[in-house]
C-alpha cells in the first residue's frame, strides 16, 4: 500500500488519474447507448481518424488535441450521416472511413517523421506523458461531455430505446443521434492517449456489456457501466506500474476480467 500512496504522489500520475476518470466515465457512459443503438464500433473507427489527425499534427508541430479534435467530430457527423443514407450500411461506413484516415496517418508519418516516440504513443497509448495543457483541455472537454449527457439524459433515453416513437412523438431524433456521435467523438480522442487508437473502442464497449449481463433498467446500467470503467480504469493504472506492463492492454484485461464475473454472476441470476 505504501508503494502504491508513493505512486500516486507523483504529478503525472495525478494527471494521468484525474484524466483517466474523467474519460473513463464519459466513456461508460456513451457506451451503454452505443451498444444499444449497435453503433458501438464506432469508436474503433473514430479512433483510426484520431490516429490521422494526431500524426499529421505531430508531423506540422501543432498541438495534437486542438487539430484532432474538429477532425474526428466533423468525421463522426459524417459517419452518422453515411450510415443513415441507407446506400452505406453502418459497418461500412465505418470500415471506409477509418481504413482511409489510418492509412493517410501512416503515409504521413512514414514520410515525415517516422514511428517516433509521440507517433507510438497515439497507437499504444501513454497515459503518464499529459502534459500540463492536455490535461486541463482533456479535464474541460470531459466535464463538457458528462454534462450534456446529464441533461439530456431523457432525451438520449428515449432516442436509445425507440427512436420510432420519440420521433413520432416530436423528439428531434436527427439531432440528439448527432449529439451522441459528436460526444463519443470528443471521448475517443480524449481516450487515445490513454488507451491508444487500437484499443480505445474496449473503454466504451467492455464497462456496457459488463453492466447489462448483472442490470436490467437502463438508469442501474448506466450507474454500474460507470463503477465498471473507474475501477477497471484504477486497477488497470495500478497493475502496469506494478508490472510494468502497457496501460492500455492493463486496462482492457482488467475489464476482461470482470466481464467473466459478470457474465457468471448474470447466469445464476
């Protein structure tokens, strides 16, 4: 335990925490929606676009956050819109988009600066490298996030459950499905230095999935997937110091883990 008070009395580890929590129940959730609007591979898709932006930011020496953000909000809002064009099915939309942002990131940064350090970053994931600027944009933008899902929390209910009938009832159904993909847009990019752009998609799929097989109303998953992804978040932060091992991949195992419990927990029940 003192090992543990000793890691967490480090500056970048604080960052890394308070960021971490933050995206972490952004995360949880957007999730829970995105699993039941089965659009939850979006965020593997946006991921790819934020890895694009990020490395041609790297390339240009432009802070990272301020050109990927736009970038893969503007991407969302596209992908929603191919995915309800009916000529794209969603799962193609989404394999079109981030098959073309990843591979304008890798041309990028084969023919600027190469696979660095910053580059292995965004693709891996490095939580403990925020910077004093990231993590108050990442703290701002996290707190943006938790309270427009708050306050509209009936309206994104509704529209989750049956979209139909909140559109036949006068809910601007368009708008809030916009809304959910703009938010989830600003979550991945936040979640890419921690978790990196090929796992990221885990922070807001695992935590929901967990959540379901041991809730059943809509409120207690929402509340559960937020417990879920903060302590999976914790155990995961403290488990890559302890063993040295990648916090991403520390992360992902960690809700692996309770995803099994839950799993067996849901069946006897």
């Amino acid at each position: 335990m003192s090992e543990v008070f000793e890691m967490f009395s480090y500056t970048f580890m604080q960052r890394a925490m308070l960021v971490g929590v933050l995206v972490s129940l952004c995360a949880a959730l957007l999730g829970v929606s995105l699993v039941l609007k089965r659009f939850s591979m979006i965020g593997d898709g946006l991921s790819h676009v934020g890895f694009g932006a990020l490395a041609i930011a790297a390339a240009f020496n432009i802070a990272p956050l301020a050109v990927a953000v736009p970038v893969v909000v503007v991407a969302a809002v596209l992908l929603l819109r191919l995915s309800e064009s009916k000529k794209i099915k969603g799962d193609a939309a989404i394999a079109i988009i981030s098959s073309a942002a990843l591979a304008i990131g890798v041309i990028t940064v084969s023919v600027t600066t190469g696979m660095n350090t910053e580059v292995s970053s965004y693709m891996f994931g490095s939580i403990l490298s925020l910077s004093r600027g990231d993590t108050v944009l990442s703290v701002v933008l996290s707190v943006a996030v938790l309270a427009m899902f708050l306050l509209l929390y009936p309206r994104i209910f509704a529209v989750t459950f049956d979209e139909t009938f909140s559109k036949a009832t006068g809910v601007n159904t368009p708008l809030y499905n916009t809304l959910i993909a703009v938010l989830t847009a600003i979550t991945v990019v936040l979640g890419m230095r921690m978790m990196g752009a090929l796992l990221i998609s885990s922070l807001i799929i695992f935590p929901a999935i967990s959540a379901m097989r041991v809730c059943r109303s809509f409120k207690k998953v929402i509340i559960c997937s937020a417990i879920i992804s903060v302590a999976c978040f914790t155990a995961g932060v403290i488990a890559s110091c302890a063993f040295e091992t990648p916090t991403g991949a520390s992360i992902v195992v960690a809700d692996l883990i309770v995803l099994g419990v839950c799993a067996a927990v849901g069946k006897r029940g």
